[in-house]
C-alpha cells in the first residue's frame, strides 16, 4: 500500500510541446518573399529541404545558368546525395563513374563522352597515357568521393594493380598503390627490374630494353621524363645523358653535379661490365647523386626515385634496380584540377613564379604517401622488396 501511495503521490511531468514548423503558419507570399531574397542555391536548398517552401516555389523553381545548378549540386554531393555514384561537372548531373577507361553505349552518350568527341575527351582530360591503365578521372573522382563520405563503395585499394613481365633473363615488377592523404589521392608506382647475372648479363640488358621497348609505360615518370632520360646509361653503358635535362625539367639544385661527360657518366656506374647490375661496390658518386636522391618534376607534381637493392651475397641473382614514383592526382572534384591537369596529354601546363616554384614543394607527395618527414632530404626512401622479390623468385625462368 505504501508502495501504491506513493506512486499515486508522484507529480506527472509536463507534456513539453514539439516545436511547430513556422513555416506552416507564415503566408505563402511571405514565403514566396523569403525565397526571393535567396540566391539560386540557397532557394533551391530551401525548397528542398522544407515540403511547404517546395510546394510554394518548388514546382516553377528553374536555375538561371549552369553555374547556379553546380553549385547546389555541389551542396548535394557533400551530404552524400547518390552516394554510389559521382558529380560530374561536365555533365551538370550525378552519374556511375566508368568500370574502365573505354565506354559502353550507354556512357557513350553523357555530355562528357559523346562518343568520344566531347571537349573534355578530345582535350585528353578524362585520362592520360602517362598514367596506368586502370586510373582514369571517373574512378579517382569516385574513390576520392567514397573516403569524404566515409563509405567502402569505392575503396582506395580499386587503385590497386600488380603486373609481372619476363623474357629470358629478365623479370619485372610492377605494382601501384594509392593512398588518400589531406584529401588529395596519391599515387604511387614502383617498378622492380631484376636481371639474371653471368656472362649473358650484357644480353640479358639487351632483352630488357626490348621489353621496356614494347611495354614501354613502364620507361614513363610523368609526362615530362622517363627514366631512361635521366638514366640511360643503366639500360645502355653507350648512350650519353642529356645534362640539359637536369635544368630544364627537374626541380633540383644541379650546382654540385660534377662536370664530366658521357663516357665519365656512364663508367660511374658502368667500369668492369655494368656493375649496377651485379653484386659488386656500385661507386660511392653514384649512391650519393642518384640512389640517396628523390627526385621532383618541375611541371607536375611527381616525385621520383631510383634505388639500387643489394640483394644477400648469396642469392643468385644481381641487384634490384627500383623505379619509383609518387604522384598528386588532386582531390577528384573537377577536372581543372591543376594537380590532375598537370598528368594529363596536355600542353596546358601551369607556369611556377618564384614565390611558387616546384623546388620548394619537391618531394611532398612521397612526404604525404610514405608518412616519413624530411624524406629525400634527411632521410633516405628504401624500398621494401621482400615480398616483391620473393614473387620473383616464384616465377618461372623462360
């Protein structure tokens, strides 16, 4: 009873009221006024997110330009609207990003294809030849979006690729990787080229230049150097390197460069049959200048880098010969993305004043993907070949 009594002798609470809409009770002239005093983007998020606001202005609610119907797309894209699929600018319209670089029927006619004759593919922007195959504008703008929106739709690891070619005496490696990191989408590709040692080293050089000859994306840094620019003497003990491309493409202090000619170049890594190729002393120039370097392109932002593995002394094989490279793709919002536009078939290429000259940001992009401060200045990148090489090892001589 005590029990009973008192749970009679409680107070009810007071039934707090949900707050009415206030536009329920406003005038639908007061509210055609409100939406007049809006721009386009803020009206059309007005009336779409009010149901009364959207049946007062809704209905007869038009952009006035293109512009206008961007930006409100815009809006939609950050709240996730349509979360598998991606905003395309070109197109003013949300849309499946292509599976492949080609098109089908279908993609073949959004206003950014057109079968292919579409401004933005006859300009070479949607994808380039001096990146792999498989990265394209669509896929990057859909990875990029699936990581703001914190979805697993269109996981980094699509970037992902891994490639083995060999002939006789000859195996390479090549494996891309990417990484989202302050929200612009790094690339990373690491060639591995291994050679059979011996007497038919010299040959097995021969057959590897055939190779890199035919599949010859493997050659590229960016669009504006490859590595047998930089380096042919690796892949050729006779051919002379351009000096000139030291200053004309890579944002490096070439001051300490010591003057000497081809021949001394090429005997740097060359005396006594290529020994870059083989388990003996690579001389100490060499090691400083190219292997300890990373290397940046002063018209995109790819950072580079060649290192020579030693592999143990007794493993039948010669050294590993590593290319890598590092590059900013940009955030995958837009294609004026400069940091896109700088890997594309273009010659538009944006022009460095001194306040904003390529040397000072050298390196960034291998920063931001490998996680390690001072890289390629305190500290040296070294890559990790195990896995890579035992792959290697596992695969068949021809």
């Amino acid at each position: 009873m005590e029990s009973h009594a008192s749970v009679l002798g409680k107070k009810a609470l007071p039934l707090v009221p949900r707050p009415s809409n206030p536009f329920k009770v406003l005038p639908n002239e007061l509210i055609l006024e409100l939406a007049d005093v809006l721009d386009p983007a803020d009206r059309a998020s007005f009336a779409y997110t009010d149901r009364r606001a959207y049946h007062c202005i809704g209905g007869a609610f038009k952009f006035a330009s293109a512009t206008d119907r961007l930006e409100f797309l815009t809006r939609l894209d950050r709240d996730g609207f349509f979360p598998f699929d991606i905003l395309c600018h070109e197109c003013s319209m949300f849309h499946p990003p292509r599976s492949y670089s080609h098109w089908d029927e279908v993609e073949g006619r959004r206003a950014c294809i057109r079968h292919g004759d579409s401004d933005v593919i006859r300009q070479g922007y949607l994808d380039s030849p001096f990146l792999p195959y498989h990265v394209f504008f669509d896929i990057v703008a859909a990875v990029c979006r699936s990581f703001r929106l914190k979805t697993d739709n269109y996981p980094v690891d699509c970037l992902a690729d891994r490639q083995v070619y060999k002939a006789e005496g000859v195996k390479i490696s090549s494996r891309t990787s990417a990484r989202i990191c302050e929200g612009r989408l790094i690339l990373k590709t690491e060639n591995v080229l291994l050679l059979q040692p011996g007497p038919d080293l010299l040959l097995n050089v021969k057959m590897l230049n055939e190779i890199l000859y035919e599949k010859w994306w493997l050659t590229g840094v960016c669009g504006h150097v490859s590595w047998d620019m930089i380096w042919p003497y690796i892949l050729n003990p006779e051919e002379e390197p351009d000096l000139k491309i030291y200053d004309r493409v890579l944002s490096k202090d070439t001051s300490t460069l010591p003057v000497l000619d081809g021949w001394d170049l090429c005997n740097c890594i060359s005396r006594d049959g290529m020994t870059c190729w083989t388990d003996n002393d690579i001389n100490p120039w060499f090691i400083e200048w190219h292997s300890d370097e990373l290397w940046g392109c002063e018209k995109c932002s790819t950072d580079f880098k060649i290192s020579v593995v030693q592999r143990p002394p007794d493993h039948p094989r010669a050294n590993a010969i590593v290319f890598t490279s590092w590059k900013d793709l940009g955030k995958g919002v837009s294609l004026s993305d400069e940091h896109w536009r700088e890997h594309m078939d273009t010659l538009d290429v944006r022009d460095y004043d001194e306040k904003d000259h390529r040397m000072t940001w050298a390196s960034y992009a291998a920063q931001l993907f490998e996680g390690i401060e001072y890289l390629g200045t305190r500290v040296t990148y070294v890559p990790d070949l195990d896995e890579v090489l035992e792959e290697l090892d596992e695969v068949g001589d021809d």
